[in-house]
C-alpha cells in the first residue's frame, strides 16, 4: 500500500457521525471496523519501517561510535509525516475500500433456515 497517495488529512479533522453509520447502520460497528482497519495498517507501516532500517543496522558492540546516516534520517523523516493509522482507516472506510462482513447477521440467517 502506498501510503503518500492516500488522500487522508495530516491532522484531525471533525467528521459527521451520520456519514460515518451510513454502511452499518451503527456508529459503534463503524469505530469498530476503523480500528481494526487501523491496527492492520499499523502493523503494516511499522514492518515496512523496520525492514529500510534493517539495512542501516550495524553489530557493532562499540558504544563509543555511533553514526548518523543522512538516508535513516530522511527515511525516519518520511515515516514522521505520513497520516496517522487512524485517519487512514477512517478516510480507506469512507471512500468504501474497507470490505467487511456483518457475522451476527450470517449467523441469524443460517439459524433461521
């Protein structure tokens, strides 16, 4: 996933509760699937830092050296600005590229055949 063409908001931005119900008809279903949408991307965004930065890794046991590499900064920089996992998955919900599934639902209809 790139992250940079996602067009979430940088900062906080205030949301109408209606529009966020829309898709589940309860606004505590939506939070719900946001922030198991936002752990994922978490997840996902920490496993990609720590992969870049594995390349900068060195094994030395000397405390006395430590160095500052131009390209860690600017990755660690990059990683800074991004939008929070949150607005991610709020704005990912939004737009309707969040797929998920209603199991209390499938379970009433399987009870009731």
């Amino acid at each position: 996933m790139d992250y940079k063409k996602s067009k979430a908001p940088t900062n906080t931005v205030t949301r109408n509760i209606m529009d966020l119900c829309k898709d589940t008809g309860n606004i505590y279903k939506s939070v719900a699937i946001i922030s198991k949408r936002a752990n994922q991307i978490s997840v996902e965004i920490k496993q990609d830092l720590s992969k870049k930065l594995a390349e900068f890794a060195s094994y030395n046991d000397s405390l006395e050296e430590v160095f500052e590499n131009r390209e860690q900064i600017e990755i660690s920089r990059y990683y800074e600005k991004l939008p929070k996992p949150t607005l991610l998955a709020t704005q990912e919900f939004i737009d309707g590229n969040v797929h998920w599934r209603d199991t209390q639902k499938e379970n009433q209809k399987e009870a009731l055949q």
